[in-house]
C-alpha cells in the first residue's frame, strides 16, 4: 500500500480527513499523521507541536497498515 493507495482506503471507509494528515501538507495539529523522515516512515498523533504514540517503520506500505488501523479502531469507537 502506497500513501495514495491509503488515501482512497481512508475515503472509502468515509473516515473523515480532519483525523489525519498525509505526507506533512497542512496543519498537523491533533490529527494522526504519516511521514518520511531520512529513511524511515512515521506514523504519529500530533498534538500542540508533540509527537505521541510514535512508530517508526522501514516501508510505506507497513507504516500505511499502521495508519490505517488506527483510523479504523478510531471509527469504530466513534459509533
């Protein structure tokens, strides 16, 4: 899974995009978040300009799964 292919994922499970950020374009601020930082990828909640609940993978599909899993988790709570 690419960042795109995460993306048309996300929409389809109409999980709302205010819940996340994908590839650092815009505000990141309370919102689970995807990066590539050197080379690793990270997934993140960022909160205030902090770094929560950091995982570091070595692949954008893994680090896409782990994103993805937690906007699911989320949106089964949410109901």
């Amino acid at each position: 899974m690419t960042i795109v292919d995460l993306k048309i994922e996300l929409e389809k499970t109409g999980i709302p995009s205010s819940w996340y950020l994908l590839e650092e374009k815009g505000n990141e601020d309370m919102r689970h978040c995807i990066s590539q930082l050197d080379n690793m990828w990270c997934v993140y909640f960022s909160e205030r300009g902090n770094r929560f609940q950091m995982r570091e993978f070595s692949s954008e599909a893994d680090a896409c799964q782990e994103l993805l899993s937690r906007m699911i988790r989320k949106q089964q709570k949410r109901r």
